[in-house]
C-alpha cells in the first residue's frame, strides 16, 4: 500500500505535471528523518494543510553520511522512505542524493516550500527559486524540542548506565 507512494524522480515530474494541469496546490519539504519521531510527524501534519498534495523527499544514506558522519543514517534510506509514506498526510516520497534538494525544487517547481522554523528563512534552499516561480515559502513551528540526535544520545546514555 504505501509503496505506490514511493517514487523516483522522472516519474514524480509526470505526477508533478498532472497535478499542475488539475491546479492542485504541490507542497515540497525535505529531510533525513532518521528515526521518525512525535516532531516529524506534527511537522509532516502542519505541512500537508498548506496545499493538496504533499511531496517529501527523504536524503539517502550516502547524503545523510555526509551530512550527520559516519555512524548515521540509523535506519536505512528504505525504512526511513517507508515509515514517511506510511503517514497519512504525505502523498508522495522521494530519495535525493545530494546534499540539498536544490535539483529537485528546481525540476518538481512546488507551489509551495516548507521548512521547520528552526530554518531562517534566508536559509531555506530553493526559497529564491520558488518566489521567482511565484510560490511561497513557508516555515512552521516545530513542536518541543524532539530531534533524531537527541533520541539517539537519549537511548545510548540509558544504554551505558545499564
């Protein structure tokens, strides 16, 4: 069931393209969500009422190595894709290799951007893009302070004490 919403990108910019044609509003937010947790899902919640349709892509294994060392993703790039599409209020999930989602703003052109409100709005990647396009971007407050990082440290200091 939610494998039919895990897609690659030529085939999302075909979706993309008929959602367009049907003027559904397409929001994008992206991240790693390794270890899926309350402040993601409230996030993906927020996300999904700003449009009708929403897009997220997941950073791959190789992309989170990068951005968070060696000893991260925890959960692989497919576990992590499939708890996301598992969520009601995500339509569609994509992977990205690189650092950014730049590449894929720029070929998917939501009519929408999200981020967390952690991110300055100067920050977002792909923001100048969408508002050349005449999109929005948007952020959105997280709840509490619920991070993978501190979920991992969380379990390894219960760990150590054991």
């Amino acid at each position: 069931m939610i494998k039919h919403k895990i897609k690659s990108l030529p085939s999302l910019e075909k979706i993309r393209a008929g959602l367009k044609r049907k003027n559904k509003t397409v929001v994008f937010t992206n991240g790693c969500f390794d270890l899926l947790h309350y402040g993601h899902t409230r996030y993906l919640e927020q996300a999904k009422t700003k449009g009708d349709i929403l897009i997220v892509a997941v950073n791959s294994d190789k992309s989170v190595k990068k951005l968070k060392g060696p000893s991260r993703p925890i959960l692989s790039q497919t576990e992590r894709t499939g708890l996301i599409a598992s969520l009601e209020s995500v339509d569609y999930v994509v992977i990205f290799d690189t650092l950014t989602p730049d590449s894929l703003i720029k070929r998917l052109k939501p009519d929408i951007l999200v981020k967390g409100a952690d991110w300055k709005k100067k920050n977002i990647i792909g923001a100048k893009f969408i508002k050349t396009q005449g999109g929005k971007v948007l952020r959105i407050k997280l709840v509490g302070k619920y991070s993978s990082t501190q979920l991992i440290q969380k379990i390894v200091k219960n760990n150590t004490k054991a």
